[in-house]
C-alpha cells in the first residue's frame, strides 16, 4: 500500500511551474489549454459503466479524460444501488488509488458511511446530520505529510429533498483568483497561510493545530489545494494581502460562475474527483430509506 505524501514533496523547486505565481508565460499557455472545450454542465461529466468491477478501456480513458480537464467525473451504474462498498473501492482500484484515509469516522474498512446519526462520535459533526455544508476540500485540517488527494463519493440512496453538491475544479478556482491578482496566490502558497485549531473532545486532544497553505504543487506537478469556507475554526494569516486574497476567494464561491457545477448524485451514480472544492445543501430524509453515500478519502493520486 503507498504511504502518505512527505510534506518535503512541496519544497521542491517549482519556479517553471505555470502553478508558480511568478511564472506568467507558462501559465498563459496552461489557461488557453485549459479552457478549451471545458465542461459546461454537469450532464458533460457523466461517465455510465456498464460493470463497475470490470471497467473497460474505454471507460478508464473517459474517466481519465474528464479528470485531466476538471479534476472529476460522475460514474453512472444503472440499476447498481446496493450497499456494497467494493463497488467504490474496485473503481479506485482500477483507477490506481488504495491508500485510504483510515480516520477516526471511517468505518472498519477504510470507508466512511454518510448518513444522518443520532448519537455517539458521528453525531457531533455535520457531514452526519441533515445540515449544510459550506465549500471545502476533504481533509483539510490533515497535517501536509496526510493530504486527500482523491476521492470517490458514492450514493447508495439520495436524500426525500435535498442534499444537492455543488463542485468546483480547484484550477479554475486557483485561475479566476490570480486573475484578480497573482500575489494573492502568493499570500495562498505561504506555509502558515490557514490554520485550523486543535480538536478537543471531553478533554482529550484529537488533533493540534494545523498550519498550512491553500494552493501546493505536488512533487508531480499538479495543483492541490486545502480549504474550508467555514468563518469559525479557521484562522488566517493576518497580514494585509492573506486577508484581502481570502475575502476575494469567498466572493469567488459566493459568485455565480460557468464553473460551477450542481447536482444531485442519485442511486449508482458517484463522484469519483482529485479533491475538488464541493458543498453540500440541507436536506430532508426518508426515515425509511435513509440517505445513504460511501465516502472514500485517499493519499494517493489518481494516475492520469
């Protein structure tokens, strides 16, 4: 099984980078390779399988291709809403990921089960009641040497009302902010740019403070960013332009855009993604048949 990125993977030299903010002539030309032919709807980033354990060559390189474009793609099992995690998991592995963010609310097997929970550790954190959830990467309070690199979200049984994604590709986020100004993604790349508080419960210390940037080009080149838009638990770094570049990406999400995307996964349908940016409204549950998606965080990255 891989292990975890070394946070020493971001303090490689990437000035040549079109990610690195001083280098203006690769970036112009990643931005016009970027926007060419870039999804317009979400129906664009539908990907139907016709066997989710055994997915042919075609698939893989559709699925591939949205990835290498958005950073996501949305796989389509008709008549596949069973609960059977090896659904996700066989499609990870196709797709070159295994490593999986084993944290204290996954289940047994690496998976995490997101549904409504009344009692115990679940209960006291949102992604387990009917409530909202604001823009955010997963697993951005992980230290840097444990950053979520992909992640596959499969529904098993969609919310009574509700419970729509939105989605956002970090790159065009990461596009439209330095537009605004390069320095701000100079302010984003600072290593104590944004800090999440220690997490104590009944005195125990689950996790101490994190510290990092937002935007980090990995040892292969790729973009990768941590966030949360959430205002409380979040503190930032105090000087001028982190502030005004922070202020600036929430008018960003806050904004309407051709870059957002919003749906709602349905039964067999999952969001297989390089941690883009995603939300998720509140919604209102089928006591009978309960919300029900598996969550799969993973070290690794996808193999594009």
């Amino acid at each position: 099984m891989k292990t975890p990125t070394p946070a020493s993977d971001f303090a490689h030299d990437f000035s040549n980078s079109p990610f690195h903010y001083e280098n203006e002539t690769a970036y112009q030309q990643w931005k016009i390779n970027k926007l060419v032919d870039y999804p317009k709807s979400i129906s664009q980033l539908i990907v139907p399988l016709h066997d989710p354990k055994k997915l042919t060559a075609a698939e893989i390189q559709q699925l591939k291709t949205l990835l290498l474009k958005t950073n996501m793609a949305i796989y389509d099992i008709r008549g596949e809403a069973r609960e059977d995690k090896s659904i996700p998991e066989e499609i990870g592995l196709q797709l070159g990921i295994q490593a999986l963010d084993k944290n204290e609310c996954a289940d047994d097997d690496g998976f995490t089960s997101i549904q409504v929970v009344d009692n115990g550790l679940h209960a006291i954190y949102i992604p387990y009641s009917e409530k909202g959830i604001n823009w955010h990467t997963d697993g951005y309070y992980n230290r840097l040497s444990e950053q979520i690199y992909s992640m596959i979200l499969h529904c098993v049984r969609s919310a009574r009302e509700g419970g729509e994604n939105q989605l956002w590709d970090h790159e065009t986020i990461y596009m439209m902010l330095r537009d605004e100004n390069p320095d701000y993604i100079k302010a984003m790349m600072a290593a104590d740019a944004m800090t999440i508080p220690k997490n104590v419960l009944n005195g125990q210390l689950i996790r101490p403070d994190r510290s990092g940037p937002v935007f980090m080009i990995t040892e292969a080149g790729r973009l990768h960013m941590r966030y949360t838009a959430r205002a409380r638990n979040v503190i930032w770094k105090a000087d001028e332009l982190t502030q005004k570049a922070q202020q600036t990406l929430r008018e960003i999400l806050n904004s309407d855009s051709v870059f957002k995307f919003q749906g709602s996964l349905k039964a067999g349908q999952g969001l297989i993604c390089n941690n883009v940016l995603h939300t998720r409204s509140a919604f209102k549950d089928d006591k009978q048949n309960p919300r029900l998606l598996y969550r799969g965080r993973y070290f690794d990255k996808i193999i594009l």
